[in-house]
C-alpha cells in the first residue's frame, strides 16, 4: 500500500505544491487546512482535504483515523508584522497549533516530521553572512520566536515518541499561488500591484537584502527530507542575496511596470540583511537550489497574468 502523507497548511501556497509532488510520486495525501489563508481550489483533487484548524482537539482523532506515515508541518499564521502587533494570536497558532500536530503525531506513531521553518526570521541581525546553521539565533519578531520555539519542541517531543525529523530554514520563498494581498510575500505583492497598473510600496529604502528561493525548489527539499537519515536542520535558500530593489526592477521588467516605487517607513521586526549558507543541505540533502531568480519571477509573473 501507499505510505500516508499528512500535510498541514495543504491549501496554503508552499504546501499545495508540496501537495501536488507528493500526490504525483504516488503517496496517498490528507491535507489539513483552516482556509483562513488557505484556498480549497488549490488542493490536488486527488488528496483528502479535511478543513480544520491546526489548534482543534479534533485533530487528534483525524489522525488516529487516518495513520499518517509521515507529517509534513507548513500550517502557521505568516505575517512577521502580524506577529508584532498581536505576539499571543500568533503564539496560539504557530506555537500551541504546532504542539497539537505533534502530540497527535506522537500518538499514532509516524515515521518522520519535517517542519517548514524560517532561516529569514529566526537568526535575527546576522553576525556574520552567510548565515549558517550554527549562527546564533535570536529573533527579532514574535514569528521568528514562535517558529524556534516549534524547532525545541519537535526535537523534545520526537524523542519522546520515537520518529525522526527534518527542520528546513526557509530562506524567501516565492511563487505561483503565493497571496498577493497579504503582508508577507513581496515577490507575489509586486507582481499583482504592477500587473494590475497600481502604486508599488518598499518599507525602507528598499536595499534590505532576502535569499529569495523559487517554491519548486523548497518542494524538492521537503521530499529529500524523507530519506534523510537522522534528525537534522538545514537552510534552505540559494546562498545569495537580492535586494529588495533589485526585485522590483527584475519584476518591473518582466511586467513592462513604468512607475516607480513608493517608499514608507520600515517595519518593526523586519532584518536588515540576510541571506543562507545552504552548504549543509547540499552535503546532507543532496539538495541544491535549481531555479534562478530571473527564470522564477518570470514564472511567477506568468502565473499571476
């Protein structure tokens, strides 16, 4: 029989394409998502869809019915600036949510937990560039608090049942299907304001740099994590930065976008700099980073058009 993949965050935009590979390499694949943020059209027909919030006590009895070999966790409340004005909201999903997924993990006995972490958020103010995985971590956003909160709890609560586990840093990740009216996610902002002939806003002065990493390519890690053996964490980025700036001039071009940017103050919680030593996932993984920046904004635009 098919192995069982239980994806959190299913309808979400990272985890409906991980949906989508995980259906296509023949799992069988229950989706668990709220629709808060997530869309029920952009989960795979042939998944099980079930809607339910990440935080039910519903959750453990889903579960227990439905086995999961293995739990891929992308379910969270994304916003860094979210996370700033309500500290606790985001606490409740991210944190307590999390620790619900891995108690009903616990307790059917999967196989293996790969979490979808930030490296973006989590290491704070870099010391040095690139950011690897040894770099001190010390957040300046409650999301970036909350996601290595989430880390110490899988690595506790593996332990105590037994299955092994991945934790994959995410450097910026863009895409098709990514929202473009939230907070987060200005590749796919960019894209709808200019496509739609709207104002572009940069918080800043628009030369904070992100390691801005194409979905394809973090879906291709969250399935090298399945034959990882041993518990582990990696980055996952392209090992470079790309300023803000330089995105909206790339995206300004593949658009045929003529205005120029509008430019506000910067936000609380937002770092500098930063950008992913991705050393260790190639050595661990066998993973590296497939698609350049120009190829992935010009599918991104494309998806958006």
């Amino acid at each position: 029989m098919a192995q069982t993949a239980l994806v959190t965050g299913g309808a979400g935009f990272i985890g409906s394409h991980v949906v989508d590979r995980l259906v296509g390499d023949g799992f069988r694949v229950v989706v668990v998502d709220s629709l808060v943020t997530g869309r029920r059209e952009a989960v795979h027909g042939e998944a099980d869809f079930r809607e339910l919030d990440v935080r039910s006590p519903r959750l453990a009895e889903l579960f227990k019915a439905e086995r999961p070999d293995v739990v891929f966790h992308l379910a969270a409340a994304a916003s860094v600036s979210g996370s700033v004005r309500n500290p606790a909201k985001d606490a409740r999903t991210n944190v307590m949510g999390s620790i619900n997924v891995l108690e009903a993990a616990r307790r059917v006995g999967i196989e293996r937990f790969v979490f979808s972490s930030t490296g973006g958020a989590l290491y704070g103010e870099p010391a040095y560039l690139p950011c690897d995985e040894a770099h001190p971590v010390r957040p300046l956003s409650p999301y970036g608090a909350a996601k290595n909160a989430v880390e110490g709890y899988v690595h506790a609560i593996a332990g105590l049942g037994g299955f092994g586990y991945t934790l994959l840093r995410y450097g910026n990740v863009y895409g098709p299907r990514q929202d473009p009216h939230g907070e987060a996610g200005v590749v796919a902002i960019f894209a709808r304001r200019m496509l739609d002939g709207r104002d572009v806003v940069i918080y800043g002065d628009g030369a904070q740099e992100r390691d801005f990493v194409y979905v394809s390519d973090v879906v291709e890690a969250n399935v090298k994590a399945l034959a990882q053996p041993g518990d582990d964490v990696f980055n996952i980025g392209v090992g470079e930065g790309t300023s803000v700036n330089a995105v909206f001039g790339a995206l300004a071009a593949a658009t045929g976008y003529a205005r120029s940017a509008r430019h506000r103050a910067a936000r609380k919680g937002d770092v500098g700099k930063i950008y992913l030593d991705v050393r260790k996932a190639r050595e661990g993984l066998g993973w590296t980073a497939a698609v350049g920046l120009e190829a992935g904004i010009a599918a991104t635009v494309e998806s958006f058009r």
